[in-house]
C-alpha cells in the first residue's frame, strides 16, 4: 500500500509541474534537478495541504482494493457465511 502512495503522490506531483512547468521543461532538466523539484512537489511545506494529499490517495487506494476484492468474491460466488470473516462480521481465530 506505501508503494501505491507513493506513486500517487509521484504522479499527482508530475502532473502539477507538467501544468506550471511544461512538459518540455520538465523533460530538458538534469535528473538531480527534477527528483529535487518531484520530492519538493510532494512534500508540499504546508502539512494541512500535504495531510489532504495523502488522505485522498489513500481513499482511492482504499476504493481500489474494495473493488479488486469485491471482484474477486462476485468470481468466486461466495456465500455469506464464506463472506463472514472478510466483512468483518465475524473473527477467526486460528490456533
């Protein structure tokens, strides 16, 4: 899931230096130049803004496995007692 935010965050900050930058510039920039300017981007120096970022990719993140797994049970035709533990409504303990 960190490697899925982090290129979230990645890509949210490509897209905003693409917009003020130009893709042009972004692509003539020495590599140090452009990594520097990419963390800059997604470690935003207001926390509140930074904070935000991150609670909204990792929203989507949150809808993304919701899906893959909601896919995956509606493949396998699931009954509700499988479906149990995985809703959360009951724990299994292992032993």
């Amino acid at each position: 899931m960190t490697r899925r935010l982090a290129t979230d965050l990645a890509a949210g900050a490509l897209e905003t230096l693409s917009q003020e930058r130009g893709e042009r510039a972004l692509a003539a920039m020495p590599d140090p130049v452009f990594e520097a300017a990419v963390l800059h981007t997604v470690s935003t120096p207001d926390r509140v803004a930074f904070r935000d970022r991150v609670r909204q990719y990792l929203a989507r993140i949150a809808q993304h496995i919701a899906f893959d797994r909601a896919t995956a049970i509606e493949a396998r035709g699931a009954s509700l007692v499988e479906l149990e533990p995985l809703l959360g409504f009951r724990v299994v303990l292992y032993r």
